[in-house]
C-alpha cells in the first residue's frame, strides 16, 4: 500500500469506478487530487468518519453533492458539512471545493481497511468494520 504521502500518494477510484484520483497527507490536510483539480479536507477526516460510521452500526449512503447542492440528510456527505459533526462544519478546507466529501473519503477508507463499500453505478454506501 502506498505511504499516503505527496511522493507517494494513495491511488483511488471512486466508488461507482468512474474516476481515479490521488489523495495525501499533508501535515493536518488531506489533499485530494482529481485531474486538474485540488481538494483539500482536514486529515482528521479519516478517524472522525470512521467513528461516525461506527456509531451508526449499518450501511450509510455516500449522498455526494457539490458544496453549492443541497445534501440528503443521513449521508456521509450531510455529516461532513453539518454542524453536528466533531469540527462542527465543514471538513472541506477549500472555498467553493468542499464538497464531494461523501465521493472522495469513502474510498479511502476501505483502502486503509476501516469500511466496506458499496461499488455499484449509483447510490453506494458505507459501513465500519
């Protein structure tokens, strides 16, 4: 498995398979490569998800949206955006780029062993193992 640093970044798909991406850590961010477009997600992202996940005991839909769309709530997307959450706001730390969270951490996740997820054409989800 690669070392999740810019040298050596996580390689990624999305959960449907349609797009690959690069994502690394970067001292306190995750910075999220999708071609020509940089995301950026506080690194604390990945142990808070998997707590939330955790305490939700089931599958929990990805709900991916951009951060101008509306989310549906009980969506990993909703809680990375709601108040509620451990940073109380939005885990996405670039204006007009924070969202896809619900697209872009999921993957991740399963691939440091934390989740299971769904890979079908639409409408995936997550579970903590």
């Amino acid at each position: 498995m690669a070392a999740g640093t810019k040298d050596d970044p996580w390689e990624l798909t999305t959960a449907p398979g349609t797009s690959q991406y690069t994502m690394y850590r970067d001292g306190d961010e995750l910075v999220c490569q999708v071609g020509s477009t940089t995301l950026k997600y506080q690194a604390r992202a990945i142990d808070d998800l998997h707590s939330w996940l955790k305490e939700q005991g089931d599958w929990v839909p990805l709900g991916a949206a951009d951060e101008q769309k509306p989310v549906v709530e009980g969506t990993v997307e909703a809680w990375g955006r709601s108040g509620a959450n451990p940073v109380g706001g939005w885990y996405g730390l670039r204006k007009g780029y924070r969202g896809r969270f619900g697209m872009y951490l999921p993957p991740l996740l399963e691939q440091l062993g934390f989740v299971e997820l769904t890979h079908g054409a639409r409408n995936n989800s997550v579970k903590a193992i």
